[in-house]
C-alpha cells in the first residue's frame, strides 16, 4: 500500500537527498532516515525549512509522485505535478475537460462538492449522536461541538484549519496522479478549486478518527499548533483512509461527469 511522506521542518530544518531508489531524509542530531520511492503514493512539505536537492525532487517527478507544499499557516501553497504518465490512469481528467466546455458546468460541480461536503458531515452528525440536522447546517454543527469539548477552543480552531490544509493536499495530490491540470488545482481565475473544495467533503469523512487530535491540541493565533499536536493530527489524518476516501469521491464525480455527458 502506498504512503504519504509528510516532511515537516517546524521542529528542525529537513535536508531532503536523494539516495538510490530512495528519498534521505537528513536532521541535525539525528539518524538518517529513508523513503523508498517506490512506496510512496505523495509528498506533503510542511513550512520552509525543508530543503531539498534538486535530483531529489526530479526523482519524485519521474516516478510520478506528486509534491504538496503547505505554507507556514497551513495553507495550500502549491501542487508540483509530474509531466509523465500518472500511476493511476483515470478517465476523470478527460471528463473534466470534455465537461468544463458545457454551459453551466461550474455551477453542477459546485453543486456536486456541497451535496458531498454535506452528505460527510450529515453522517458525522448522526455517529456523534448530535440529533437530526438540515444538511447545510451539519458543518456548523461539527464545528461548533469541537470548539464546546475542546480544552484550548483558540488551538481546536487551528487544528481545524491544519486539518483542512491536510485534507486539501491529499485531494490535490489524487488530482494530479490522474493526469487532472493546474485549471482545476487552485483557486485562481478562471480556475475551478477542486483539493479545496472535495477537500472539506473529505475532512468531515475522516472527523472520527480526528476528532480527539482536534479536542486535545495545543498552540496559539499566531504560531499555529505545537509541534506534538501537529503530528497527532496528521497520524490521526491519515489513520483514517483518506486514499480510499478520495477514490470513492472521485468515483462519484467521474459518474456524474459522465452521466451529464450524454
């Protein structure tokens, strides 16, 4: 099964070489470690400090692993996307494009993000036994119960952007191994912000197992989460399947682009 390598610099900068089939990952004070290439589904970087040797980076490109950078506060900053063919061939890129050139094509796909984003969170309601609730209003709700049983409500806030920014990044990157283009990876003009967008249905699809992460973090408006919250955050994130999440969603999508296309 194909992981995610999350390289975060927060806690000390990460020198990123390439050795072998491997990535190397190199710390002050500290062991290398090493990440096969071929094992890796992504790469998700973290803040600035990791740095990384150009032959490193080219060699994830050539295996056809995309790199997700998030900015220091969490934020998507950008998606490097492999030129060659991707691991997972799809018919999704070629629906999307084929779609986009029909007539009111934005609006049924933002229509197609909230029914999803509400459907996640309707049934995150309902697990956390919150009581029956209108679709649209399920997201506030969530929200609002994690910020009730959170111990730091100013961290809980902070976890749930991260956790958003984690989200995003892994919707993203299955976009760009299915050969999908930069036009539907960023909120830009004239772009469509799909890993934003799916991203929020997939953050409520993985709330169960990241519910505690986000109760119990630590940190402040201005530096964001502690190193150890940040960390039980992604382990939670990612304990939780978000791969299998997102080919069903993209599942979902590439019916409904199909089904609009005849």
């Amino acid at each position: 099964m194909l992981q995610t390598l999350h390289l975060d610099g927060a806690a000390a900068p990460v020198a990123v070489l390439l050795e072998g089939p491997a990535l190397r990952l190199r710390r002050p004070e500290a062991a290398d470690r090493f990440a096969p290439l071929a094992g890796l589904a992504r790469v998700t970087v973290h803040g600035p400090r990791v740095h990384w040797r150009p032959e490193a980076l080219l060699a994830c490109l050539e295996a056809g692993i995309p790199v997700v950078f998030l900015a220091a506060r969490g934020t998507l900053a950008g998606v490097l996307v492999p030129s060659r063919p991707p691991r997972q061939r799809a018919d999704l890129a070629g629906l999307l494009d084929l779609a986009a050139s029909v007539p009111g094509f934005r609006g049924r796909l933002e229509d197609f993000c909230r029914a999803a984003r509400c459907g996640a969170a309707q049934a995150a309601v309902r697990g956390l036994g919150l009581g029956a609730d209108e679709t649209r209003q399920a997201p506030r709700r969530l929200v609002e119960a994690a910020l009730a049983e959170a111990a730091a409500p100013e961290a809980a806030q902070a976890a749930l952007r991260a956790l958003k920014a984690l989200a995003g990044a892994a919707v993203a990157a299955a976009l760009a191994r299915r050969g999908v283009g930069p036009h539907f990876l960023a909120r830009r003009t004239g772009a469509f912000p799909l890993p934003e967008m799916l991203g929020e249905a997939l953050l409520w699809h993985t709330w169960p197992a990241c519910r505690q992460a986000v109760a119990k973090a630590r940190g402040d408006e201005a530096r964001g989460l502690d190193i150890a919250s940040r960390h039980a955050l992604i382990h939670a994130f990612e304990s939780a399947d978000p791969d299998g999440v997102i080919d069903r969603l993209l599942a979902r999508l590439a019916v409904t682009l199909a089904s609009e296309m005849v």
